[in-house]
C-alpha cells in the first residue's frame, strides 16, 4: 500500500480548507508550495473560491449589491441600482439629484457604509447624508461642523458602522484643527467626532483616549467596513521617513483607533508608483495593490492578506491578477472567483480571472464613480422577526 496521493485529490482536499491553512501547508513540500502558490488556472480557483466572502444567510433579510453611478453629463445625478445577491439581476433603482456645485471639481459621493435596516452612509464634501433609498428620494444631511472660536476646523474623511454593544450604528467624522501657537507658529490636529444614529448628535471625543491618526485617506474606495470595526489607508506625514504606510481601524464599541503597517515596500514595491483597494475575504482584511499610471496599458493586481491585525508579518501574498488590457479598476468581490471591476470606458465589469473574461453590465457612468457595497433592506415586513441583525458590508 502506497502513500501516494495523485495531484488531483490533493487539489480536491486543498480546495476545501480555509485560507489560513492553505497558506500554513506551503511548507509541507515544494510540490503543495507549487500547487497553492502558482498562478495557473487551477491555483487561482483554489485560492479564490476558498478565500471569498461567504453567503449571508437569512431569508427574511435579502442581500444585494448596490451599484452607484455617477451621470457622465450631469454630476449631480447618481443612479442607485440593487442587483440580487445571488444572480446579479436587477432587483430595484433610485435616482438621486443633489444641488451640488458645478463643476464639482473632482468630488465624488461616495458610499462610506451600509446597514442591515436599510441606512446607506453617503458623503459629499464635508456634507454626511444617512439615507434609506427604498423609502425617500431626499438626503437629509446629518448637522455640521459646529464653529469654533479661535481655530478652524475642517472635515477630512469619515467612516460608519454598528456598535454592538449599545446596538446603535454610529458615524465617525475625522477633522483636522488648525490653531496658531504664542509663537504664531501654525499647527494643525486630529480630532474625531462620533454621531449616534439612537441620539440624533455628535459628540467629541477626548483626543488622548481616542487617539487620532494622521496622514488617512478620503477616498471611499481605499476605506472598508468589518466585523464592528471602519478601515482606511494612511500615508505618513512628509516628515515622517520613519513611518510605513498603514491601514487605519477605529473600533465603534470602544471607539479607539488603532494601526498596522502594509507590507514591507522591499516586498511589494515603490508605494508611490501603486494604488489600493480595500475588501474583505472570508472574514479578514484583504489589499488589492495596482498600478497607476499613463505608461500602465495593461492592468494587473497582487491580492495581499493580512491575517492578524497589528502583526506585519502575517501579511500574505495569494496571487497576482492579470495583466488585463480592458479592466482599470478592482471594486469588490461577488463570488466563484468572480470579481467586480471598472473597465476604461467607465462600464461595470463581472470579471473571472480564470478566464480572463468579463461580463458587461448595464451600469455606467463618470470614470471613476463606480462603487459596489453589499446591501441587506427588510423588502418584506415580517412581524415576527425582532432581532437585529449586524451589519454586513463590503
């Protein structure tokens, strides 16, 4: 009796196991270390389909995606589309026209979050907007900066989640305060204010406790929300040649920041050179890393994964996606390996990587504004169902 195992049962038990083991079991022999980490067909199933998202399952609680688009001709309107979490078919459309400057300069709204009653989080500016689009057609914005005497402060990026131990969902606002010290020397500091959606308020709070960070990304697209907890990507001040770049988390439940560096630039490369997105796969932070560039005609993605928070060293390279000639811009996972992308004429893209083939929607809109979030809605009252239900977002 033999030992021997052929090459396909091993792909067939490696398939099956979740992320963390496979990336455990690249010691196990040079032949597994060839098997999980090569890019060929097969691996790229095998790491995809074990690493996505998994379904979330509730009957009561249909889950979609929500594509924004961003009219080419007239910014201030966004279309709203749901699509069927689990075919992808058009399920239900909002239009939305906001007074918003012309030209707008390059500001987008952006989804900051989702949750599972319905709310979507959008921002414009330093304007936050809670909205329920299967039940009004008008933002209302949540109030603003309250003036200050003898400093300026102005609204720098923001993030939304569920705090599950008050069962509320809370927005955080990050600001930056400028002051001038006896010496007329200009400073400026971080501060952050909380909104709870129970109270209908902000409050402040205390720097020393909380903690601020600097250098955080605004853009929607390099921020995301999971497990209780909001992420962005920080840049270090110009300053700092000792800091790395990070990714940011801000806990809702203690309401705290805490850090953790990307990869090692030796590893991964120039930063300057690439950009990120921000997702989750199967319950952890996942990076997608491009690059950016007149002289890039193809695209291609690295997908890294961090698998404990805080510790560099568990940030793990599963596969490099592409080069792809159509594709400009990763959005998020669907499912089956299957990825959505923004091509370069601005259309939303279902892409397989295994294939190298997309699938065009009937979405587009402004290059650059398309995003895709993971939205649940109550679409039928069901009297007996009085649980919360926590928050699911991309």
């Amino acid at each position: 009796m033999t030992a021997y195992l052929p090459e396909e049962v091993v792909i067939n038990i490696l398939s099956r196991l979740p992320p963390k083991s496979l990336i455990r079991f690249k010691c196990v022999s040079k032949t597994w270390l060839s098997l999980i980490g090569t890019p060929d067909l097969i691996t790229r199933n095998l790491i995809n389909n074990s690493t996505l998202i998994s379904k979330y399952e509730d009957p009561n609680n249909p889950l979609f995606f929500l594509v924004k688009a961003t009219d080419k001709n007239e910014t201030s309107k966004h279309t709203f589309s749901f699509l069927s979490y689990d075919n992808l078919d058009p399920e239900y459309t909002s239009e939305v026209i906001l007074n918003l400057p012309q030209p707008n300069h390059g500001l987008n709204l952006d989804i900051v979050g989702s949750s599972s009653d319905g709310l979507l989080c959008l921002c414009f500016a330093s304007t936050i907007y809670l909205w329920d689009p299967t039940t009004s057609s008008v933002l209302e914005p949540l109030p603003p900066i309250t003036p200050r005497e003898m400093v300026n402060v102005d609204f720098h990026s923001v993030g939304f989640g569920f705090d599950s131990t008050s069962n509320d969902f809370k927005v955080v606002r990050l600001l930056n305060v400028h002051f001038r010290s006896a010496t007329n020397l200009l400073h400026i500091s971080q501060e952050a204010e909380v909104y709870s959606v129970s109270s209908g308020s902000w409050r402040q709070l205390d720097p020393q406790v909380a903690r601020v960070p600097y250098g955080i990304h605004t853009q929607s697209r390099v921020t995301m929300y999971l497990d209780g907890n909001f992420f962005w990507c920080a840049t270090p001040l110009p300053l700092d040649n000792n800091e790395d770049e990070k990714i940011v988390r801000f806990d809702f439940a203690r309401e705290v920041f805490k850090s953790t560096s990307f990869p090692d630039a030796c590893v991964i490369g120039d930063y300057s050179s690439w950009k990120t997105t921000l997702t989750a796969l199967n319950g952890s932070i996942a990076m997608l890393v491009y690059p950016f560039g007149k002289e890039v005609e193809m695209l291609c993605f690295d997908i890294w994964v961090l698998f404990e928070f805080g510790v560099r060293e568990s940030w793990t390279k599963l596969i490099r996606i592409g080069p792809s000639l159509d594709l400009e811009r990763p959005l998020g996972f669907w499912g089956y390996g299957k990825m959505f992308m923004e091509s370069k004429e601005g259309h939303l893209v279902l892409y397989d990587p295994s294939t190298n083939t997309g699938k065009i929607f009937p979405f587009d809109g402004l290059k650059g504004s398309l995003q895709v979030a993971l939205y649940t809605e109550f679409w039928e009252t069901n009297e007996d169902d009085g649980e919360d239900q926590e928050e699911v977002n991309q």
